[in-house]
C-alpha cells in the first residue's frame, strides 16, 4: 500500500516521539486558557435560558465532553484499524493511549448529564436510547482497556482489543442518531448546523470555545500518552537506551 | 443561579477534577516509564562494565 514519504516519517517511533514531546505544551497552554474563558462566559456573560434559567449552563460542560467522547472513539477505532490493516506499532500506540482520556470524557458525559437530567427530566437516569448508548460507550472503553493487557504478548492484546474497538464503531451512529431515530428524553442537537443553531450567539460562542478547548487539551494529552506507549514499547531500540542513558536530560 | 445552583456548581466542579486528573495521570504515566527505562539501561551499562 502505498504511502507519502512524510507519512513514514511521522510513523516512525524517535520522529513522533520528538515532535510529540514539543507540540505537547503548544496544545496544552492554549486549551487551558479556552477552557477557563469558556468557564467564565458560560457562567457568567451567558444569559439565562428562557425555559431551563440558569440551569442550561450544564450544557458547557456536557456538550464537549459528550462530542469528545464519541470523536476520541473514532480516532482510536481508526487508529486500531490502521494497526490491524498495516500492522503499524505507532497506531497501536496511539490507541492505548486514547481510550483512557475516551473513558474519563464519556464518564463526564454521563454524570453531567445525570445530574442536568434531575431538575429537567426529574430523573438522573433513564433506560432511554441516547443515555443507554452512551453507557454502552463506556463499557466498549473499559473493554478495549481491560481486553489490551489481559495478553501475555502486547501484540496480541493490540490486536484483540483493535478488533473490539472497530467492531464497537457500529454504536457510534446509534449514539448520534438516536435521539431522532426513537422518541427520546434527551433533547435534539444544538448545534447541528452553525449557519442556524438553535441558540443565539451570546449563548453559543461559550459553547464553541469550550468544545474547541477540550479538543486541544484531549489531543495535549494524547500525545502526552503516546509518548509513555512509545518509550515502553520500544524499550529495547537504540534510540531509546541513547535518549535514556544517564546524565542525559529530556529525550 | 435560580435555584439551579448545586446543579450547575457540581457538574463544572466535577469537569475541573477530571481535567485535572487527566493531567496528573498522563504527566506520572509519562514520568514513571521514563524512570523506569533510565533504571534499566543504567543496570545494563554497569553490568556491561563488568564483564
């Protein structure tokens, strides 16, 4: 299968591995500072919704972790398939290290759903078909995590895990669509379409910042992560012992 | 916040502690590998010095 030459050059471990370890705090900063300006415009400059009053400001913190959680999904399922297709150790690597982070922005997702859903549904939880799925989301992590490093091999645990996870890909459309497909608690999207979301703008750039925000911060932290799966996978390689040997800084 | 306050403090208290979390793992995951590495090929390169 054919490749571009910087594709190779991204996929070998020592390339990725340095210029993960620069771009790391390039993404982190930012994402910081989006996140608390995000925190303080939906808080406080948003205003109020007509229907839901001040209690519609959860969506700040649920919609990016709920949009996070199935595109953190994709990424890894992709990532595993490239490992299965191309038998590719960075992809593999890069799996690893995404469903952890997946795991915790599907947790966030459901407990501030739950905890929106008291006051508006008067329930925390409902066997509904967008909550379930999400839920469903959650177990598919956990087993991919658990599914990975219950192999003596590493191998065989990455490539087990990978076929859950690409197999677990069918729930994502289910996530997305269910709250039009079935009649549900959960209400519809709000930003479907940016040209006319559902709210105004005063209420909306919080939301995009945020959502933008989590993004930067996931992907500091992926890489952050890739880096640790990196070094341990390839313990044994020269670049590896080079980078580590003592009185050497950084690597 | 309109009687909405418990709701809305606990779901923003509880996305900051697991941002936080999230950067506490990664960095410890990262430094612990990078320890543990440095170990190893420190006990090599002596045991080497031996032979």
């Amino acid at each position: 299968m054919y490749l571009p030459n910087w594709m190779h050059k991204l996929a070998s471990p020592p390339h990725f591995f340095r210029i993960s370890g620069w771009l790391a705090p390039w993404l982190l900063w930012p994402a910081v500072a989006l996140i608390a300006l995000g925190f303080y415009a939906g808080l406080v400059l948003a205003p109020a919704d007509y229907q839901q009053g001040d209690g519609f400001r959860i969506i700040y913190v649920h919609v990016p972790s709920a949009y996070l959680s199935t595109l953190i999904y994709g990424l890894m399922a992709a990532a595993a398939a490239v490992g299965l297709i191309w038998r590719m150790k960075l992809a593999y690597a890069v799996a690893a290290a995404a469903a952890p982070i997946g795991a915790w922005f599907t947790f966030l997702a459901l407990v501030t759903g739950a905890i929106w859903g008291k006051p508006m549904w008067g329930t925390f939880w409902e066997w509904d078909p967008r909550l379930t799925s999400e839920l469903i989301l959650l177990f598919l992590y956990l087993g991919f995590m658990s599914l990975r490093t219950s192999f003596e091999e590493p191998t065989k645990g990455d490539r087990a895990a990978g076929l859950l996870a690409v197999v677990g890909v069918v729930n994502l459309p289910i996530i997305h669509y269910s709250v039009i497909w079935w009649s549900s608690i959960h209400q519809g999207p709000t930003i479907k379409k940016l040209d006319a979301p559902s709210i105004t703008w005063e209420m909306a750039w919080p939301l995009l910042t945020l959502i933008l925000g989590f993004t930067l911060f996931f992907a500091g932290l992926l890489l952050q992560r890739v880096q640790a799966e990196v070094l341990e996978r390839e313990r044994n390689a020269r670049w590896v012992t080079e980078i580590m040997r003592p009185g050497i800084e950084g690597g | 916040m309109g009687g909405y306050a418990p709701y809305v403090w606990s779901t923003f208290g509880i996305t900051l502690v697991v941002l936080v979390i999230n950067v506490i793992t990664a960095k410890r995951r990262l430094r612990s590998v990078r320890e543990q590495l440095k170990l190893r090929v420190a006990r090599d390169a002596r045991r080497r010095s031996k032979e």
